[in-house]
C-alpha cells in the first residue's frame, strides 16, 4: 500500500508541474507585445546613436540597449521582407546604419515613406550587429 501512495503522489505532483509549465507557457506566448508609444524615449540622431556604439559599445549598451529610442534620420533603403524594415544612414558609412523594424499595430504610420524621407522613429533598442547595425524593434514613425 505505501508503494501505491506514493506513485500516487509522485503523479499528483508532475501532473501539477506540468499544468502550471502549460499555463505559464501560454500566458508568455500570448503576452502582448510592450507598446514604445506609451512612454517618452531618448531622443537621438542616427548618426549620434550610431557613434555611440561604434566608439564605447559597453557604455552604449548600458545607455540605449532595452530602452525606448526616438532616433530621426534619413532613409537609405528600405528592405521588404514579411515585415518591411528601414535604414537609417549614417553619414560615412556604406555597409551599416540605423534598421529600423516596425511595429504591426502601427503599420499605418510607415505609409508613403520612401528612401530620402526625412523621419522619427520611437522603439526598443535591440543593439549593435557588426556589418549590419543597431536595430530598432517594434517601432512606429512618431514624425514624417
């Protein structure tokens, strides 16, 4: 009998485990995304948002990676994938520049902008990728 009642509890328990892991992952899955709109960024250019990472990466990072970035600039390219991205240029550089990704709720904001548009962006900083840029994510256009 004491066998028995412990296969009982032993399956009690992982059953238990396993319900709320299944509750939790849902409610992760699920989980509306963090709207930048809401809250007032920092304010920076392309340009100085990207020397500040090429000159103190670690510094930058502390600084911008994770918060809520209003960088202007000029479009350099726009690149149409599932999710169409923005480029930022930075003067004097080819290769990299300021990709910004738009947020879905805000898609109406990204009309009619073209490459040479001069344009504000307010998102999350996702940081610095060598040969591509810094990335900002869940964006929407604040100013055209």
């Amino acid at each position: 009998m004491k066998k028995n009642n412990l296969v009982r509890i032993i399956l009690i328990v992982l059953l238990i485990a396993l319900l709320s892991g299944s509750i939790t992952v849902y409610m992760l899955w699920n989980k509306e995304h963090a709207d930048a709109t809401e809250e007032k960024g920092i304010d920076i250019s392309a340009a100085a948002l990207y020397k500040a990472f090429k000159t103190d990466s670690a510094t930058a990072n502390k600084k911008y990676l994770g918060k809520i970035i209003e960088v202007s600039g000029t479009v350099s390219e726009v690149i149409n994938d599932e999710v169409p991205r923005y480029v930022l240029s930075v003067p004097d550089e080819m290769l990299e520049g300021v990709i910004i990704s738009q947020d879905a709720r805000y898609r109406d904001s990204f009309k009619g902008l073209k490459v040479g548009d001069s344009a504000q962006f307010k998102g999350f900083c996702a940081g610095y990728l060598e040969m591509s840029g810094i990335t900002i994510k869940d964006a929407s256009r604040i100013k055209p």
